[in-house]
C-alpha cells in the first residue's frame, strides 16, 4: 500500500485484491508509492508550478502522473467506496467524481476553505448527481469516527509527511485499526531524491514537511503498519526507482555505462553508521563498565588475617604480598622489623594517601583510592616477631591486571620506611 514518486516512466500495478474483506479484515491491502521528484521536471524545465492546498510546489506533470498512478491503484484494488485522507483541493476526488465508477466518495481535510473550494468546484462538474453526492468533513486524519469507516479504500497523497513523526502512531491507529478500510494507497516523496533537488542531507522539499524517507525507511514504516495491523503490503516507485546521475538531467544512461545511484548506497551508509556507532558507544561502555566497577571496590573490605597469616594472593597480577606468595609475578620482599616500625608504617602509609581502616597487635590495614572512577586497592602489613619481619601485602578489589600499582606502593612504603629508620623513628 506504498507508492513513492520516481523516474521510471511505468510502474507495476498492484494486483486485484479478490476476496478482500470491506472492511479492512485479515487480507487488507496497504500500497506505497515512493515520490521521488522527476528531476527533468523539477530541474530542467522552467514552467510554472503549481501550488497545492498545503502550499506544496508541484509540476504540473509530475503531479498529473501522481494522480494517475493513485487513480490505477484505486481500481487495482477493486474499490467502489474510496475515502480521501486530506483531500486539500480535491484534484483525486475530482477525477474520480469524472470516473463515473464509484458508489461513495468522501474527502476529509483540516482546511474548511480548502473543502470551501472544492466543493464549488464539485457543483460546477458533469454529472452533477454523482459529484454532489460527495461528502466534504471537516476534520484530521488522525482522529477517527464512525463516518469514515466501512470504505473500500483510503488514500492518502502527500498527506503523512506533514505529520509529527510522534504521532504517527497516532495515524496510524486511526486509520488502520478504527478507520479499516479494505485497502490503503499511499503516496508520499523520496528523500533518496533529494540530493538531485540541491537539498543538503538533512534538507527538506517543503517547510511543512515534519519528514521526508528514502525508499528503505518507507518500506520499513509500511511493513510494521502492515504486520500490525493484519494488512498485506506492496511498495512501488512512481516513475522510477533510481535517481538519474548528477550532470544528466534527462535521467539518460551514457553508452555503455550503467546509471548508478547518486547517492550514497544504502548497505554502505548503514555500515558507516553501525561503525561510528560502535566508536561513540564503545568508549561511552568501557567508562559505564569502570565506574559501576569502582562503586563495588568502594563498598569491599580488606581481606584482614586468616589463622594469623595475611591472605594469599588469587590468580590474578593485582596483587603482591611477601606471604605466601613464592612465585615471582605476585612476591615482594618482606620489610626488617625494628622497634617503634608500626607506628612508622602507619605514618608513612597516611602520608602516601592511604585511610586507615583496620589497626591491631602487630597487624595494620589501609585504603588507597584512584583519582579515576575511585577504584579501591588494600595495604596491610603484619609483623612477624620470631622471624624478625614485616610482612606487607597490596591487592587490588576488583579487576584483573594494575599496571604494576601495587607493586610500586609496596616499594615507595618500603624506602619511605627505611629511611625513616634510619634516621631514627
């Protein structure tokens, strides 16, 4: 139930929809037309444009074929009721008033002078009986009423790109689930066209466009309505598929060259996005991961004593200790004990930053914080009197590698003490 203007000049009808439910029923139709801009009518040629009711510029030409192709679409579905969703004008109401075909024909625009006009231009056509048998409602698209259920078909020409993308949910439940019209026809312009019109990327045709998609994002929109709502979907290019190369304004392919896109292709534009994604996001996780991290180190506890002993290293390089620790990635050398050594040690380790948190016989436990994301490694140190040392430990919290930071502490602590010591306590 797409359609979308393009540049091909024929476009494949959609199939007579048979057995279809009046009411909108599993087995719906919804048909897209994509619009693009032909762009030999909206570059090269300079006649007049026309204005719609919305204030749209539209080529005559461009805009008869748009009507045309709705018109087909209508027929394709084997619609005698048709409902027209922001009728403006009336420029589709009025050529199917003239199709003579049609059993009940409504139009429904937010404009009472738009709908003023037309029906002015309603009362002075042939035949009169069935034009004046049309009924003009003053009213939004995306409010539904009983009046405009039980239709046939809905369409809706250049109507959804005036809609906030907020409430498009709203439209569509309005027309999809209340409205549920046997088939949907709708048209509306092609973003991949823009850059033809000299648009910047993020430009659009018409400052009353809330939107404007390319073909993927249609297509994707139109799938979900469908899915959604019980409807079966056919999406289409009105006058081509493609956008003719910059510098070939009639669209005409060189000798022995074939017309490629002129833009971006669509995979590439998704991959660039997937990857500069992933380079905003992947840092934006890392720093999550590391905070989170260091508010479970802040809320731990030192390991304290096990039997008398200091607690042994786990299998990670974050920790050092003199105690129970033979191999080489996780052994320090103890410090000498010397009388008055805890109340130096203690001293020296609030001097180096440390908080401390555990103070007993022979055995001291201090915090140490990073500056970065607050990241909580434990000091202790436990004397050792038969063996005449200090045995000291420093472990990280949490995590697996420290970049050699424990290792370094215990060092500084052990030449602060040393000093000290040696010039006396």
């Amino acid at each position: 139930m797409c359609f979308h203007d393009g540049n091909q000049r024929e476009w494949p009808h959609p199939p007579p929809v048979r057995g279809v439910s009046r009411r909108g029923g599993r087995g719906g139709l919804l048909v897209a037309l994509r619009v693009h801009s032909r762009q030999q009518d909206t570059l090269r040629r300079p006649h007049e444009p026309i204005i719609d009711s919305l204030g749209r510029p539209m080529t005559s030409e461009l805009h008869e074929e748009r009507l045309d192709a709705v018109h087909q679409a209508v027929h394709a579905c084997g619609a005698r009721s048709v409902l027209d969703l922001g009728c403006g004008d009336g420029d589709l109401l009025a050529r199917l008033v003239a199709d003579g075909r049609f059993e009940r024909l409504t139009g429904v625009d937010s404009s009472r002078a738009a709908l003023a006009q037309l029906r002015v231009r309603l009362d002075g056509m042939a035949p009169l009986a069935m034009a004046q048998r049309v009924e003009l409602v003053h009213g939004s698209m995306t409010e539904a009423t009983a009046a405009l259920s039980g239709f046939d078909c809905a369409v809706l020409v250049e109507t959804i790109e005036h809609v906030d993308p907020r409430r498009l949910s709203v439209l569509e439940r309005a027309v999809f689930e209340h409205m549920r019209p046997g088939a949907v026809v709708i048209t509306t312009p092609n973003a991949d066209f823009n850059p033809l019109l000299g648009l910047p990327p993020d430009g659009l045709r018409h400052p009353g466009h809330r939107f404007e998609w390319g073909r993927a994002k249609f297509r994707h929109w139109c799938q979900g309505v469908a899915r959604r709502n019980g409807y079966q979907v056919t999406c289409s290019d009105l006058l081509g598929g493609s956008p003719p190369r910059r510098g070939q304004p009639d669209g005409s392919v060189p000798s022995g060259r074939r017309c490629g896109p002129a833009i971006p292709r669509t995979p590439m534009r998704h991959a660039m996005t997937i990857i500069w994604s992933l380079l905003v996001l992947l840092p934006v996780g890392v720093a999550v991961l590391f905070a989170i991290l260091g508010v479970v180190s802040r809320q731990g506890e030192p390991p304290g004593l096990a039997d008398g002993r200091l607690a042994p290293c786990p299998d990670r390089p974050n920790c050092v200790s003199s105690e129970g620790a033979p191999d080489p990635r996780h052994h320090v050398e103890p410090l000498v004990f010397r009388e008055g050594a805890m109340t130096v040690l203690e001293a020296e380790i609030k001097d180096m930053g440390g908080r401390i948190r555990a103070r007993e016989e022979g055995y001291l436990a201090a915090e140490f914080s990073s500056r970065l994301f607050g990241f909580v490694d434990d000091l202790e140190v436990r004397v050792d009197e038969p063996r005449g040392v200090i045995h000291p430990r420093s472990a990280s919290r949490v995590g697996y590698g420290d970049g050699g930071v424990n290792r370094k502490r215990v060092a500084a602590l052990r030449a602060r003490y040393e000093a000290r010591m040696e010039s006396g306590p």
